[in-house]
C-alpha cells in the first residue's frame, strides 16, 4: 500500500526545516511533510535565539558541532544574502580577567585552527581596534566572522523555500507515536508515511520514548534572561564574551547587539521546571518537573559537572544589578549605563545523560525502524542547522527509504 508521504518531519524549527528543504533539494518530487504543534513557526527556541551566527571555534574537534559550525556560518549568511535578510558582520573578542585564563585562551585558540576557524590572538593594546568598550587583562581573541542576524527571518525564509520546492507544512498539529507491525506510526492513522524524523526540540526525548528511544535521558530545561538597551547608550562594535565555563555547557555573561539597534547582556542558564515556561507561573508541569528532578539527581552523582556551583552562581543573576556587576568585568562602561529593560526570556533544553550524569555537549541523533530522532541539537544549534540537516537527511533517512 502506498503512503500519503515519504516523509513527515515534527518540528518547523531551524533544525527540521532544514533536514526538509536538503531533503526536497536532493531528491526532487520527494514528498515530505513538516509538522508544528504550534499555530505558528518560531514560538520556541529557533525564534528565541539571540541571532549570533557561531563561527565555531568553542567545539571539539572531533564533534558534529565543529564539523557543522564553521561550514553553517558560510551556508547560513549565503542564505540570508540571497533572501535580503540582514547580517550584522561585527565580529567578537574573546577577554580575559586573569592570567589562568591567559592559558585558557590559548588553549580556546587552538581548538579554533584544530576546527579551521579564522581566528586571532592580539595583545590587549589593539583591543581598542576592535572594541574600544571592552577590557582585557593581557590578551584577547578576536573572530572576524562571527556576526548577528534575524533568527525569525530565517525560519520564515526557510520555510517558504521548502513549500516553493514541493514540500508542505501544517501548523497547530501535535504527535503521538506507536510501534505497529514493525514500524513507527502516528498513532491516530492520519497521516501514513514511509520514514519519521523528530526534530521536536526540547521535546524530542519526550516524542522518542513513545517508541522507546531515548529511555536513558532526561531533559533538563535552563532558562536565559537577557537585559537590553539602545546601542546609542552603549556603542559597542563588536560582540563581547568571557573565556567559557570549563565544565559547563555555558558561555557566560557576554555582550551581543541585534539587527534592530540594541544591545543585549546574559543570558541566565537557570534550572527550571518547565521546557516551555516562559513565565514562573505558566509553562512547567509534573512531567518536565520529574524529568528535570531526575536529570539534576543524575549530574549530583556524576563527575562531569558541578551542579551545586552552576545553581549558587546564577540565582543572583535573577537581579538586574547584579547581572550588570557582572558583565561589567567586560565592559566597564555598562554600569554606568541606565534604562536596561528586559527582553523575552529563552529556554535552552539540556540532554543528560541517566547513567553518566553527564550534559550532552554534541548533537544526538538516534535510528529506530523507520525513524529518526534529533535528541540534541542545542547551541551551535542554529548556526549549524543548514550542513547538519542535509548530514542527518543523507545519512539517517534517504537510505532507508
């Protein structure tokens, strides 16, 4: 019996329109279809993103993130330059407080040519070149092509080339799946297809243990809180960071601008109860509060991270003044600076390991009879999503069909 689809993909996000459009692109009259439970594209962690385009120098450089970051950063500003989407080529700098992370500097530089990146060390008197705002304490990184553009205009960019290629989309539709004579199916029988790719995001365990994939994670969700002001009381040229945190997946209090004028410091990593809860009162539930207390008891017991100094270390961070303490270490010139307002939080979803108790740092994807399941996919996420959806449509799903 022939199916409706070839494929169906859950997820309109960054990642799952990207694996449809290499999908459409490599073989032309496929028929693949692309679900979103939410009415409209971009309500969740792709049209929440801060628009840093990675150029991908913080990865291993054995993962699929520095594999796919370096190449995604071209791929993606072809994309927006071809749909007159907006691209702030601003570059970032890299600063250091001590002379530890002097040495930690390097370390991060190396990794960056390991990964292919163009990047530079400089001494901390050609800082003013590059960000005059900015402080350093012997020495500084500098990536020229790391920039800024609209998360939102891709997503919708993305789209319109996917339907323009044949492919269709239908929004306000949730998934639920079954084993059934062998392979994986909606459970309702709507919708029959020959292949299923789970690119739900921050629910893509939940969508995977229908079927029994993903039964040794939890997803621990950590909310990002971010404080703006115009760029004219702050003139900053370039993206600021801190040297990353060398045991968590976070880069710390940073500096970003926006297409539209601002700038942005933050954001918070706290743990939260809910993978949607935008607000304290709206968004968690039972479920995502047992998985999140699960995945914190996993990492207590591990010896990957330290939970209790990731959690002392943003709670205060809930407090404007101290998150512009804070990244006044960077920039000292933002704490003279008034009128911060806050933006729409983000929620960055964390793979943990149950037995490890171990963050997952790399993407996560997993094969399971007719389907394909995208269980991790965070930062570099977006930057990365062009040349790792067409790896996950040429080595996970055109083969099996």
């Amino acid at each position: 019996m022939s199916k409706e689809f070839d494929v169906v993909i859950a997820g309109a996000g960054v990642v799952g329109l990207s694996v449809a459009n290499a999908l459409v692109e490599s073989k032309p009259g496929l028929r693949v279809l692309v679900l979103e439970k939410e009415e409209t594209l971009g309500k969740h962690a792709s049209g929440r993103n801060s628009g840093v385009v990675h150029a991908g120098f913080y990865y291993s450089p054995d993962s699929l993130k520095a594999r796919f970051c370096r190449d995604g950063n071209k791929e993606l500003k072809k994309l927006c330059r071809k749909e007159s989407i907006p691209v702030l080529e601003c570059g970032k700098v890299v600063v250091t407080q001590s002379e530890d992370e002097e040495q930690k500097l390097e370390v991060l530089f190396e990794r960056g040519q390991a990964n292919g990146v163009d990047l530079e060390i400089l001494p901390a008197d050609q800082l003013p070149r590059y960000e005059p705002l900015a402080r350093t304490y012997r020495s500084f990184l500098w990536s020229p092509n790391t920039a800024v553009s609209d998360s939102n205009a891709v997503i919708k960019a993305m789209q319109l080339q996917f339907v323009k290629n044949g492919g269709e989309v239908r929004t306000s539709n949730k998934v639920k799946l079954l084993i059934k004579e062998g392979e994986v199916r909606l459970s309702d029988n709507r919708i029959s297809f020959n292949h299923f790719v789970n690119a739900t995001g921050s629910q893509s365990d939940r969508v995977g243990k229908q079927v029994g994939v993903a039964e040794e994670y939890a997803m621990i969700p950590f909310m990002g809180l971010y404080r703006s002001v115009s760029l004219e009381k702050l003139p900053l040229r370039s993206l600021v960071y801190p040297l990353p945190h060398t045991m968590n997946p976070f880069l710390g209090f940073h500096f970003t601008l926006t297409i539209d004028g601002e700038v942005k410091i933050g954001p918070t990593a706290i743990p939260i109860f809910g993978r949607e809860q935008y607000s304290p009162l709206r968004g968690w539930s039972i479920p995502d509060m047992l998985q999140t207390l699960r995945g914190v008891s996993s990492i207590v017991r591990g010896s990957s991270h330290k939970f209790s100094e990731m959690v002392s270390s943003e709670w205060p961070k809930l407090f404007k003044s101290e998150i512009i303490k804070q990244s006044a270490r960077l920039v000292p010139e933002a704490a003279s600076v008034s009128g911060w307002t806050s933006k729409p939080p983000g929620i960055r979803s964390q793979l943990v390991n149950l037995t490890s108790g171990r963050l997952e740092q790399d993407f996560v994807v997993k094969s399971f009879l007719n389907s394909t399941h995208i269980l991790n996919a965070v930062s570099p996420g977006w930057t990365s999503s062009i040349p790792f959806g067409r790896y996950v449509a040429e080595e996970y799903v055109i083969p099996k069909l």
